[in-house]
C-alpha cells in the first residue's frame, strides 16, 4: 500500500530539516508532502530544496485545511501525520506508527512522547486525544467533510471519529520524542497568546457534527 507522510507546517523552517532528513530516507514512505500554511519563512523553500513535495496555501489557513491540501496531492492510501517541530524524530517511531496499520492490526495509531521532556510528555498523557503523530487508512480523513474550519480542533475531531465508529486505534510510545513549544518559537507573551488561541479552537471543534455511523 502507498504511504505518504503529511507534515503541515507554518513558519517551522527551524526545525523542519531534521523532520526531513529522517522522513525522506525512511524504506516504507514513498512520498513526502510539506503543506506550508502560509508561511512568511524559508518553509516551502527548504522543504522543495531538501526533496519534499511541496503543497502552499495563500494564507495561514489552519492545520485542518492543510492536511486536507496535503490530502489532495497524494493518492497514498496509508496516511501518516507529524508536526514540523519534532525534535528526536528517528525512523523507528514513524515504523511504530505505520506498522499496526499497515499489517491490519489498528485503522489508525496515535503516538504518545515518553522520555522526551517533561512538559510534552504530560500533555500528552493528559489528552492523548489532540496529539499530532498518527498513522490512519486514508478513508478515515475522507470521512470527514468540512476539515478545512477545523484548523487546531482536526486531532480532536479525528479522535471523537474514531471513538465514534469504534475504529481500532493503537496508541504507540514514541521515546527519546518531543517538539518545540510555542512559548519557545514566539516568547512567553505572544507563546500564551497562541496556546489560548489554539485551545479556543480546540475546544470549538467539539461542535462539529460527525457523520453518522
């Protein structure tokens, strides 16, 4: 089965590289694709530059519509979603997040950090349900009509989805794996500003109607 990563990213060309460098040399993904969700950095320009297929939104428009963006532009049918800011990404964890999917055993995975760093690790434990790293079959995304308003709230949503259709979910440790906190790229004001503004969103995705069973 095709599997393609999808990474959205907005202004992450910090930490992007070494997201690449891991991703683009894995045996089991056959493609790469970087959305940069209006970004004003070096995103798009690093990503085409180090091999990536690159997606670009006009203007930051979310991370809901960017999966879908990255969605359009591959016909994989194995899907795998990571953040742009992982720092200690090695190919084992993405083979942990493929390899229920792809041998049967789950429709779709989700990664926890452990033994990354306190703050992310926590977080995680605490609502496993809006972490970033999955694997899924690409029909659970198809799903799912109107994921372009979602923005922050599409983990949540994927996650009440599978809950909702009683999909096998597999939750994998990812070790030794963490990612760059908003109040460490933006500074603590503008860092709180952000969080809050993504918990908003979070906390409206609760209102978006699943299609029936």
């Amino acid at each position: 089965m095709k599997t393609a990563v999808l990474i959205p990213a907005y202004n992450e060309e910090k930490t992007l590289a070494q997201v690449l460098q891991v991703v683009l040399v894995c045996p089991n993904i056959d493609e790469v694709v970087v959305i940069s969700d209006g970004s004003t950095d070096c995103t798009a320009q690093l990503a085409r530059k180090l091999g990536a297929k690159v997606v670009e939104l006009p203007k930051n428009l979310g991370k809901g519509a960017a999966i879908v963006a990255g969605l359009k532009a591959t016909d994989a049918g194995l899907i795998v979603l990571l953040d742009a800011d992982l720092v200690g990404l090695n190919p084992f964890h993405i083979n942990l997040l493929l390899k229920p999917v792809y041998t049967g055993q789950a429709d779709m995975t989700v990664g926890v950090f452990k033994y990354g760093r306190l703050s992310t690790d926590l977080s995680q434990r605490l609502v496993p349900c809006l972490n970033g790293q999955r694997a899924m079959k690409r029909q659970i995304l198809e799903s799912l009509s109107d994921l372009e308003q979602t923005r922050y709230g599409v983990d949540l949503i994927i996650s009440r989805y599978a809950k909702n259709t009683r999909l096998r979910v597999k939750t994998v440790e990812l070790v030794n794996l963490t990612q760059v906190m908003k109040e460490e790229k933006l500074g603590l004001l503008y860092g709180v500003a952000a969080r809050l503004k993504m918990y908003w969103q979070i906390l409206a995705a609760l209102r978006y109607k699943l299609p029936p069973c």
